[in-house]
C-alpha cells in the first residue's frame, strides 16, 4: 500500500490546528483541508468512480485544488490536472485523450470563464460522466453551468478510509505542453511522486514553528504541484495562494505573512527586482528559501537577487516527465550559479550524442536521466514513450554542459537551437551576453527564417526604464561582444514577452 495523500493524512494528524491555506482572509487548518478531502473521496465513490479511473481538475489556485487533488487520490483514482488558460476544445482534447470519468472545474470569472468553457468541453467527451462545478462565490449551492462542488458534498461523511494502490499505479497523468504536436500525458506514479517529495523537501532544513511559502507557481504544473504544494504539505508548512501572479501583491504577501519559501520561474525574480527598484518597494526580510526552475535564470538576475535580498537563488531542473525535480543546487555544497547544481539523491544523470552514447566530460550533449522520478510512459502513447525511453534512460530534449565537479549547466532545449549558416547558435548564450547591457531588461533570442543562411538571429527586447539605446547601438554592441555567426542581425523593441501561465517565454510565438 502507498498512496500519496499520505502526506496530507500524516500532517493532518500531527498538527490538525496549523494553518494549511492561506487565500485572502481565509485561513483553513490541516484538519479541515483532510477532512473536505475525505468528502470529496466519498462523493467520487458514492458516484462510481473507482480505484484507477481518471479525474480532471481544471483550477488555478485556490484552496478547491488541494481539496479535490487529495480527495482523488485517497478514492484511489487519477489526478488530471489542466491549464486554466486552455479553451473548449482543448479541454474536450485532454479528457478524452486521458480517458477521464469526471471533472472539477472552477466557475471562473467573466475575464476567465473556465465554468462555460469546462461545461462546453464536458459536453464534447464522451467517456466523461460527472462534472462538478467549483463556484467562485464561496459556498454557494447552485451554479449555471452544472451541479455545485458544495451541493454535492452535502451529507458526504468526513471520514474516509483511503484506497489501497500500489507504488506502481498511477497518481496523475500531466500533460506536456511539448513543443510539437499534441500535448502528452506523462503518468507519475505514487512512488513517482512521494520520493520526488521526501527527497525534495529534505533538501531543506524545516522551520520547527513551521515554514511559509509563498504559491504562485500554478498547481496544475509539476512545478508548483509537487515541488510546492506536496513538499509544503509534507513539511507542515503554511501554503499561501496567490492565483495570478502580481509582483507587488507578491511582495505584500511576503512581508504580511512573514514568507519563508518561495519559488518560481525567472520572469517571476525578474518581475519582483524590477517592482523593487523601480518603486523603492520594501524588501521582505524573513525570506530563507529562494528556488527556481522551469527555465533557465539570467546571471545578471542572481547576481541582482541576492544583492537586493541576500539570499542566493538555487536553481534546479527536471520536467513533467521526471516528477519533475531531477537535479539541484543542494544546500551541502557550493551553490553555482547559472547551474542547474547536481542530480539528487536516487537520481542519474549523464550526457549523451544523437545515438544515445555516453558523453564523457564536459560536453555538450543531451540530458538523459534514471531513477525513482522518471515517469511510467506517456498515457496510450507507447511509440512516443519508446522514443523517448533506452533501457530506463528519459531522453529529456535538453542540452547541457557539466564541469569537473559534476555541476550541469544548460545551454538549451534541443528545439530551441538556432542553425544559422551551418552553426549551432544556443539562444541561451547569446540572451545572457545581451542580459549584460545596461539598456536591456529582459531579452528572448529565436532563430528566424533566412534566405540564404537557413535561420538568422533575432533578439526581442524589453528596454530597461529610461534606456535610449537603438537597435543599431545595441547590435553594434552585440558584434563586439560575439562571435560573427552567433550574434543578432535584428532586434526588435518590446513591452511585453509573450508567457506560458507557468511565466515561461513562449518561443513559438515569437517566431511566427
């Protein structure tokens, strides 16, 4: 028997009274999240939803996630979980490629009506039986778009008695965004992702009176659901929600509830350093923890980070795919920055060529990876899991050097690479050069289609407050500074970037 609501029923009964939830003024104990967990179980069960069948939830976060998220598990069943910013037909395309039997789906707001969008898409799946509506006023029975998450947990026991699964069977399916063709679901198992917990949250010292962690990250990610909300439960810690990131609602939570931990991705470091010195904003001063990943840090922000609040950033790395968390800059040795640190306890990690051959020294070459974090398969997708999978080894799509100590850098996604006149160019190397400019914010570098040299370099750029700089200036720059065949023959001035709701840089849109 293992099942990972464990570390929810194991915290609930160690300290039933500690906040769990932060949202707004709303402040809900461990006892009581259990105890609307232990509803929901019943409702799955009480509706037929048995040990192994598929459950969706398409919510941002708010205490209705890990509500619903447990509730699942300990009915023995399969968490789905889904982008909020996905549209009908892309909801519909998840619950029938998952096969899934019922779907929680938050009301939503006008801005963002996932309630008539989550109906639509019910409606569209066959196979799907049960929608349950999460209503965004609170409590409230009756919603216009199907049957009330509070109507029907009425009469439902608070007690439940956990479905046996096994180490092997499936705690959720997530589904990757991946860069071509349809998303996939990666299934993670139990074993899967309570290792991935233990061994993530021991990485850190806990707080004997119990850590705060600021979430952001949105749960339906691998990110922010394990690596947040599962450690942070397991740790007995204090979870404040935040549904949509806001960098100077950000800061506020952080000094009001006195935050501990937080993690994200880079645009969210960047996006706080910038509110602080552009308004003087004050900084939060009990932050212990800082952790990102899901992309790689500019330098210049870690540099920055620490300077303005005195903590290093750790920077890690995993996927979907590894549950996520894969390799760390771990406490017991030096942090490097700009590195993804070094695999984790349980973990391998090795380079390797086009072929799958061993890489020996620094590189670069492909990240593949073996261990108690890499995923069962992709879900009905057994020639996509063949591709990616040699004998236990997760061929991740990432390239990366490693220096003598073991330390892996990534230099960037194998789809990412620019091939510009029969040169490799890594995006990645080129932003950070461009990161250095005293003009330049925050910088996404693409190849382009060229005519004669197959793909030429562009460089779009958010200029830093007040920057005069041209584009003729800062290309002038970056020629000095590069090599011939790397550096970017056109820059174009932005606002904004085009992000993920992960706040990941979206590429693809940028080479359109």
């Amino acid at each position: 028997m293992l099942n990972l609501s464990i570390i929810l029923e194991d915290s609930a009964r160690n300290v039933p009274d500690r906040t769990a939830l932060v949202f707004g003024d709303l402040r809900l104990p461990y006892s009581m999240v259990n105890s609307v967990a232990n509803q929901v179980a019943n409702l799955l069960v009480s509706r037929g939803i048995s040990k192994g069948d598929k459950v969706a939830l398409l919510c941002p976060n708010l205490p209705y996630f890990p509500f619903v998220y447990f509730g699942i598990l300990k009915a023995g069943a399969t968490v789905v979980p889904l982008n909020v910013l996905l549209q009908p037909r892309e909801i519909a395309y998840h619950l029938t490629d998952s096969d899934t039997k019922a779907l929680f789906c938050f009301e939503g707001s006008p801005e963002l009506p996932m309630g008539a969008r989550g109906r639509e898409a019910f409606d569209a799946a066959e196979g799907c039986e049960l929608f349950f509506i999460l209503p965004a006023t609170p409590l409230a029975a009756e919603s216009e778009h199907g049957e009330s998450f509070w109507a029907a947990l009425g009469g439902m026991s608070e007690e439940f008695e956990t479905v046996q699964t096994g180490p092997d069977d499936t705690a959720a399916i997530l589904y990757t965004s991946g860069t071509t063709g349809q998303p996939k679901g990666a299934e993670l198992t139990h074993m899967n992702i309570l290792t991935n917990t233990i061994v993530s949250d021991e990485m850190f010292p806990a707080d004997p009176d119990g850590d705060v962690s600021l979430t952001v990250l949105p749960l339906f990610h691998s990110f922010g659901q394990i690596a947040v909300m599962n450690v942070s439960v397991r740790r007995r810690a204090t979870l404040v929600l935040q549904p949509r990131f806001e960098p100077g609602e950000a800061l506020d939570l952080m000094r009001r509830e006195k935050v501990t931990m937080f993690a994200g991705v880079p645009t969210m470091f960047w996006a706080l350093l910038s509110k602080i010195h552009a308004d003087g904003a004050e900084v939060p001063s009990t932050l212990r923890v800082a952790v990102a990943g899901g992309a790689s840090s500019p330098v210049e922000v870690l540099k920055d980070f620490e300077g303005t609040f005195g903590i290093p950033i750790l920077e890690g790395y995993g996927l979907s795919e590894t549950s996520p968390v894969a390799s760390f800059n771990q406490l017991g040795r030096p942090t490097k920055p700009g590195t993804i640190g070094f695999p984790i306890w349980g973990v391998q990690m090795r380079l390797v060529d086009d072929d799958g051959n061993t890489i020996e020294g620094e590189g670069p070459g492909e990240i593949a990876i073996r261990g108690h974090n890499v995923m069962k398969g992709y879900y009905g997708r057994p020639e996509a899991t063949e591709e990616v999978m040699r004998d236990g080894w997760f061929r991740t799509g990432d390239i990366a050097t490693r220096d003598e100590d073991g330390y892996y850098a990534i230099i960037d996604r194998t789809k990412d690479m620019i091939i510009r006149g029969g040169f490799n160019v890594y995006p990645r190397e080129v932003e950070e050069v461009l990161m250095t400019h005293p003009a330049v914010s925050l910088v996404a570098v693409v190849g382009v289609p060229h005519g004669s040299h197959g793909e030429e370099v562009k460089a779009y750029v958010i200029p830093a407050p007040g920057a005069t700089a041209s584009e003729h200036e800062l290309i002038a720059w970056c020629k000095e500074n590069m090599a011939a065949y790397k550096y970017p023959r056109i820059i174009e001035f932005r606002e904004s970037l085009p992000m993920t709701a992960t706040g990941k840089i979206l590429k693809r849109e940028l080479r359109r």
